[in-house]
C-alpha cells in the first residue's frame, strides 16, 4: 500500500484571497457566517473553512456561484486580488 503525497497548492495565495473576498462581501452585507450558508444552501463549517486564510480548501465553480449569487454579486468579484 504506498502512501499518498500531500496535495501541493501552486496557487495558495489566491484560495486566501477567495477567503477573504468572501468574508469581505458578507461582513460588508452584515451577514453572519450562518446567514451566507443558509442562503448558498451549504454548511456554516464550510463557509468557515474557506473563509480561513490558515486554511487551503479548494471550492468547485458550482460552489463559488452559489456563494456569489447569496451575496448578490458577480461571480468574478470574489475572483479579484491585489496584485
């Protein structure tokens, strides 16, 4: 049985930056972590994860569009990061 490397994320500073693009829209909302989870129909844990800058959790597009549409925004403004 070999053992399987761990997943090396090339682009580490940009799931960050999703992260914090997202809890920068919600907080801008008002919204609570529990808030966004009920309306994008996923879990609180999860927004939490991904909203974590210590933590890497990658997100389908699916995911990103339901999250985009709960905050009213386009799905390419959670997308943009400083340079």
């Amino acid at each position: 049985m070999s053992r399987s490397k761990p997943i090396k994320f090339e682009h580490m500073d940009y799931y960050i930056e999703l992260g914090l693009n997202i809890s920068h829209y919600r907080k801008r909302l008002g919204m609570t972590q529990l808030e966004l989870a009920e309306k994008a129909n996923i879990s609180r844990s999860f927004i939490s994860v991904i909203e974590a800058a210590s933590i890497i959790k990658p997100i389908s597009l699916e995911m990103l569009f339901c999250i985009s549409d709960a905050l009213g925004i386009k799905p390419d403004a959670l997308l943009k990061f400083p340079d």
